[in-house]
C-alpha cells in the first residue's frame, strides 16, 4: 500500500535493521586482504619547535613496514576555509604531518604502518621525537593579548579572523541597554563511530572507503593533495557511525593513508582510537561574546551590538563556518531594527575547532535568548510577554534582516503559544511563586528560547530510473549517517511515481555510483536531497505519460498515475504498468520518435536565498538544589517548525537527537585543557558525555509552516533540536537562581559551578 509510506507517514527507518542487527559494515568491519594498519604518533605538547624524528627503531620492528614523518609523503599542507571577504591564507594551513611546528597536543607528527594493528601500535612507542616546548596560550581573549605566545609569528598576532560590525551605533536611541559577557564552552562531537579511512589501490587509482559526510569533497581533496584525477578515484561511505558535522572536513590523516597506500602498493586502513578522537577530530563552539542589548522602556528592541571571538584551535581550517554563521543569525527571530557584530577567531594551542551540529547558530541563540532573558528581568516582564512584543510577525515574510539574511518563513509567536500550553506554563508560574514565597532551598526554574536557524545551503543532486522490473533506483548525492535518507527518499519517490515503497531503492554515499553531489551537513538533505527527487521523479512521470500517451493512442493530458503505473484518466482498464512503460520505452518500435530508451531522469536542486529557516520555541523546566548546586532537568518541551514533514518519525528522532546534545553542553560537557594545553577531557570518563538515562523524556509540539524555497516545502531539522534547547536550559538555571541574586551562568551548569555561583552572589 502506499498510502501509509507515502510523504508524511511515519515510516520505520529501513536502516535501523542492519544497524541494531550488526550486519551494517564500518570501515573497521570491511574484510580486506593484506590490509596494512596505520598509527599516527602525536605530539606530546601543545607548542613546540620540533628539532628531529628517529624513525630508525620503529622501522626496524616486527611487522613494520614504513614510518613516514614530516614532508616524506610530498603532501602540501591543507588550507583553510574561506570566511568571506577573507579568502584562504596560506599561511594557516595545516600540514598533514608536522614540519618545524607542533601546535596542539595530539596534532600528527609521525605515522607507522605494519602488518598488523599491534604491531603498528607497539612500533609507533619506538618513534622518537625531538620537540624544544614553546609557551602555550589556550584561553582564546588571553591569545589576543599582547606578548600572547604567537602560534604563526608571521601573522604578528593570533587574530586570523576579524571582520569587524558594520553599520550605525546598534544601541543610539536604546533607554535601557543589558551587557553580558557570556561563554560559549568548548564541546566535543562524539561521534559513535570515531574518524576511520580505509585505502586500497585500485588499478592506476585508488578506493577509499571512509567514514565521511562528505564523500565528493573528500574525493575532491585527496585527488588535489595527490594530483590524481577524479575519475580514477572511489570514494565510498559504508555505514558512518554519525559524525555532527565534524566528519565534514577533508583529514590530514585521510590523505596520509591515501598517501601510503599509493606509496605501497597495498591496502592500509586506520580507526582512530577514543582519545585520539577527542584530541585531533575537530571541536565545536567555543565563543566568547560580548553583548549590549538595547530596547525602549516598553520592551521594544532598539539594536544588539556585540563581539565574538571564536576559538579556531591550532589552525583555522573550518573556524570561520561557524563564527560566520553566528554573525548571520545573531538577531535571531526578532525584529531588531540595528544588529552589529564584530566578529572574531583567534588560534590556540588546541585541537583546531570545526562546525558541529548547529555550527554558530547554537551560539548565536544562546547569545541572543540570553540578553532577552536579562532584558525581561531588567524590565520586570515576562520572558514570554518580551518575546512576543518583538517577533517578527507572522505576515511579515519573507523577512530581511538587519544582518542580511532573508528568512523565508514563519511564525514565532503560534510556534511559543504551542510550547507554553504544553508546558502548562501559567500552572509553573505559580508554582515557582509558592515555592518563591517560602524560601524553598529546592528552586524552580524556567527557561525559554525561541530560535530561528538557517538550514540547506548549496546544492544537491540525485536521480530517479525505473527498471524493467518495474522496481525504482535513486542515487542521491547525500550521504547519510544516520538521518535515514533510504526511508524518506524512498518516500518522496514512491509518492511521486505511485509505486511501492518496497519498490524502491536509495544509493548513495559511493562516487561510483552517484554522479555527482555534496554530502550531509547543514540539515540540507531533505529540503536539496529530497527535492532533487521529487523533481527528478515528477520528470519520469512526465516522460512516462507521453510515452503512455503514444501506447494509448490518447492525449497526455488525460494520462494519470494511477496504482503503480499509469492509465487513462477516469478508465483503470488502460493501465499500463511500469513494467510495461519500461519495457515500451526500450522497444524503439514502440516508443515515440525521439524519446529515449529508458525511463529515468536527473535532477540538481540549488538552495534559493541562502536556505531555508526552520524555527522553534523550547520550554525546559529545572530543579535547582541551592544547597549543593545540583540542576535536575524536570520537563523539556520542543516544538519546532521544519515546514512540511516527510516522515513525523524521522524527524521526531532528529528532534531527540539535536536536544540531547544542546541539553549535555548545558549541563554537563565542556572540553578543558590545563595552562600548559594539555587535555584534561581526552576520555569519556573525564568529558561527561550523557547517556539517555542522564536526560528527560521529551515532550515535542510542532507547527508546520512550509517554505516556498524547494518543491517540498520542507526546511531543515537535523541540527534544530540542539540551535534552541542548551540556552532553555542556560534560561532556566540562571531563572532558578534570580532570587539568589544570580544573573548569569555560564554554561555547563555543573552543580560545581552552580554552588560557586550561589556563593559569590551571597557575597557580592
Ligand atoms: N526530514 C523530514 N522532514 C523535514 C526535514 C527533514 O522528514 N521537514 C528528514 C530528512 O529527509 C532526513 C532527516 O529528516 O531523513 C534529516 O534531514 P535534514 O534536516 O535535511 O538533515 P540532513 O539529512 O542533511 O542531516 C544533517 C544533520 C546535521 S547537519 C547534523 S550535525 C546531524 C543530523 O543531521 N548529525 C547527525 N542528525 C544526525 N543524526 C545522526 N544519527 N547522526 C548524526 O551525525
């Protein structure tokens, strides 16, 4: 039946069967001959002039069959993103294995190939390497100072990124402005599945099986380090054990493996360990913001004026993604008339930092939902009544803002009415007032955010070909980690041929396979992936009913689908199967002068206006416990609008997903390095990762407003469950503590960092 898989049901993931089963393959799983194991050997320090490397006794240990350091490999280092108007500078570019310079502990120095994982373990402790430590700088404002440790001394500073804001004075005419100094902590991705890449040769290329969300540039990156062309490389992605938008970027360790494999001859494969993953797979946030808020006596926003300075860690590589997504997005889903953000990234000796679910939306909500917060307390009204005399309105769109994004839909105030009547938010009013009015120890607090985030950049490709058998095939160039592509695409093309759900078949993540495309990342999938589909399926429906057209001897306008193929209008008796339609469209005595042999059809969807702009209104309800600073999460409420749903389940999961992770760097996660820079969280017993019984049973709301940017109507909601649900939270601690005398918290609200604030207030 199609009708219950069709767009919009709630479909079981088709993937969850090999994954909970074990029969889905990782890059560790796939059974290759004389497979070789590469160990990287990285840096002890975090900063240092590296004198010498002796490789002589690794190389001669059992199973060892080559150690390559520094330049040996001939590989050019790898530049950085462009942060536009800057474009990549040379000069801050990574190399794969580090030449004169270390600059963050556990940064590639050496790697150890053998004929077995412990050997190359075992032989990688032999490698010697000479470093003369440098002083460190780790706090991204302390690397600003003067006399700060230089990471690129040629640079004269460690600014690599400083656009400044443009604009008038934001807060000129303001009668109340609130400043906060807030901290965006550091936070690790945590993939399942840790950075792996597997590389055989192939003929005169290479085969490349990785653990990527981004199989075409990582494709693209490994032919432009190795000079290779594209048609003699495959990139495959087998199953990817999730990846958060860190596994967007293209390794240095990728093309080290790549590397030896062409200098060997032989296949070579490297997994990245647990802390290994923690030290040198990119981090996420870390963003200091200075902010000035300014608004009449009535709550109306006037200007938000603010500087961020982004952590880039050692390199800048991907810093600048999010640090300019944070600027595009900071007014957030106000109307605020003047927005103007210096924006700011400065390298460190850190692991370099990336985009991560959110990637500077998170941080610009948190920035914004902050200062709203302060600005209700400062006012004395309401946090909900201050939202809701700033939103911009519902007949307001398409809606430029003052920072120039062009949002394409929405509506703020329906998406906060649903969360607040979920939430039963007068009934905790009242309740956080008893408890107010008898001094209970066990505090009560409520936070609110509403967000807006901009999701689906770029384009994407895919395509739709029936078979003789009647069975559908699509390539889609995404690639799937955990989102369910397979389901909803298979949605999206059964809907649009009208056949089976079991009919058809997605592939994907194989740059032998898919002509072309892009990845996974910035919740583009769905809405260019998706869309990208449906109009190449519409396109085989149009084709298909010509040709049915020619077969029936009738018009093509009275041609329609109907069950699993297509008749005439009004008359099932003339259906003709897909079966049939493909196999006329292969008989040239049966098809049209002209038309072509098969039917199938390809299509590229590009974002319009930069994306689309999902959007949402998050409720988390808190008990503080002010006597030892424990915050249990009582109640969390998400709705969140991603315009038309293709399947309620999938994106109820994503949902979970994003809110699990905004709800741990509220609570619980933050990457730490001592003075020196070494990590203090490289395992998962020092870096406090929840686990599902650390977080509430979701209640989810949602609203639909679709978006008139892509033939679906669909926007993003892989990442905005985690934009909004940290600063509900941040809201809802720093709500509980007010009548303490707290006025901000930074985050994670640890019940350490929760006492010290209790203590100081009662000080102050
Ligand atoms: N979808 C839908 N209806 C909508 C929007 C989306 O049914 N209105 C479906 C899509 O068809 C897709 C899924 O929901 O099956 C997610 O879609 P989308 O929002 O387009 O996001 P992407 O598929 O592009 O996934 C990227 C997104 C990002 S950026 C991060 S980070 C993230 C996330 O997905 N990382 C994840 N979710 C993750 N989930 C898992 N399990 N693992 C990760 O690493």
């Amino acid at each position: 039946m199609i009708s219950d898989t069709a767009i919009g049901h709630p479909v079981q993931r088709r993937e969850d069967v090999p994954l909970i089963t074990g029969s889905a393959r990782y890059v560790a799983d796939l059974p290759v001959d004389g497979c070789l194991s590469a160990v990287f050997v990285r840096s002890p320090v975090a900063h240092g002039r590296v004198t010498g490397i002796d490789t002589g006794e690794a190389r001669s240990a059992p199973g060892v069959v080559d150690v390559c350091a520094g330049g040996d490999l001939g590989l050019p280092p790898i530049p950085e993103t462009a942060f536009p108007p800057l474009s990549p500078r040379e000069q801050f570019s990574w190399p794969p294995l580090a030449t004169d310079t270390v600059r963050f502990a556990g940064e590639a120095l050496a790697v150890v190939v053998a004929e077995s994982l412990p050997a190359a373990v075992d032989a990688a402790e032999l490698v010697v390497a000479s470093i003369d430590p440098l002083d460190a700088v780790v706090d991204p404002v302390d690397a600003m100072a003067d006399g700060a440790p230089l990471l690129f001394p040629a640079h004269g500073s460690n600014l690599v990124i400083d656009v400044p804001a443009d604009g008038q004075d934001a807060l000129e005419g303001a009668e109340v402005v609130v400043r906060g100094r807030f901290r965006n902590q550091r936070v690790a991705p945590v993939p399942l599945e840790t950075n792996a890449i597997l590389a055989r040769p192939a003929g005169e290329g290479l085969e490349v099986f990785a653990s990527t969300q981004v199989p075409f540039r990582l494709r693209e990156g490994l032919c432009t380090a190795l000079g290779m062309d594209p048609s003699t490389v495959r990139v495959v992605a087998p199953a990817v054990g999730g990846g958060f938008g860190a596994k967007g970027g293209v390794y240095p360790e990728y093309l080290v493996v790549a590397a030896l494999a062409r200098r060997l001859s032989r296949p070579v494969r490297w997994v990245q360990e647990r802390s290994e993953n923690l030290m040198a797979m990119t981090h996420g946030r870390g963003q200091v913001q200075e902010v000035e808020l300014g608004a009449r006596r009535d709550g109306t926003l006037i200007g938000l004026r603010a500087r961020t300075v982004s952590e880039a860690g050692a390199y800048p590589w991907r810093a600048g993604i999010p640090a300019r997504t944070t600027r595009l997005m900071a007014g957030g889903v106000y109307r605020v008339p003047r927005v103007q953000v210096h924006t700011q990234a400065v390298v460190t000796n850190t692991t370099p930092v990336g985009p991560y679910r959110g990637a500077g939306r998170p941080e610009a909500a948190a920035m914004m939902e902050r200062a709203m917060d302060m600005l209700a307390a400062e006012l004395d009204l309401d946090p909900a009544e201050l939202r809701r005399r700033n939103f911009i309105r519902a007949g307001e769109f398409p809606y430029r803002t003052a920072s120039g994004a062009v949002y394409d839909t929405g509506n703020y105030e329906r998406a906060l009415d649903e969360a607040l009547h979920l939430a039963g938010y007068e009934a905790l009013r009242r309740e956080q007032a008893e408890r107010r009015a008898r001094r209970d120890p066990m505090a009560l607090g409520i936070g609110l955010s509403t967000f807006v985030e901009v999701s689906g950049g770029g384009w994407e490709h895919g395509t739709v070909r029936v078979n003789s058998d009647g069975s559908v095939t699509v390539t889609t160039g995404s690639s799937p980690h955990g989102q369910g592509h397979e389901t909803t695409f298979a949605q999206v093309a059964s809907s649009a041929l009208g056949v089976p759900y079991d009919a058809v078949r997605v592939l994907h993540s194989d740059t032998a396979v898919v002509a072309r495309g892009v990845g996974t990342f910035g919740s583009r999938s769905g809405q260019l992936g998706g869309s990208a589909v449906l109009n190449a399926a519409k396109e085989v429906v149009s084709r298909a009913r010509l040709l049915a057209a020619h077969l029936l001897e009738a018009s093509p306008q009275d041609i329609g689908l109907t069950d699993g193929g297509l008749a005439v209008r009004g008359d099932p008796s003339t259906r003709l199967s897909w079966a049939e339609l493909c196999a006329a469209a292969a008989d040239p005595a049966r098809r049209p002068p002209g038309f072509p042999g098969d039917l199938a059809a390809e299509a590229d969807v590009t974002a319009v206006d930069g994306g689309t702009y999902p959007f949402g209104a998050h409720v988390a309800v808190v008990d503080v416990d002010t006597e030892t600073g424990r915050v249990t999460l009582r109640r969390f409420v998400a709705v969140d609008d991603c315009g038309a749903v293709i399947n309620p389940m999938i994106v109820e999961g994503q949902v979970h997903g994003g809110l699990a992770q905004g709800v741990a760097q509220a609570l619980f996660e933050e990457v730490r390095y001592d003075a020196d820079g070494n990590p203090v969280t490289a395992n998962l017993a020092d870096y406090a990762m929840p686990s599902a019984a650390d977080l509430p049973s979701w209640l989810l709301g949602q609203t639909v407003t679709p978006t008139d940017r892509n033939a679906l109507g669909v926007k993003g909601v892989g990442e905005s469950g985690t934009v909004g649900s940290a600063v509900a939270v941040q809201n809802a601690v720093v709500d509980a503590l007010r009548p303490w005398g707290v006025t901000h918290l930074d985050m994670p609200a640890t019940p350490q960092r929760v006492w010290e604030a209790l203590r100081r207030a009662a000080q102050a």
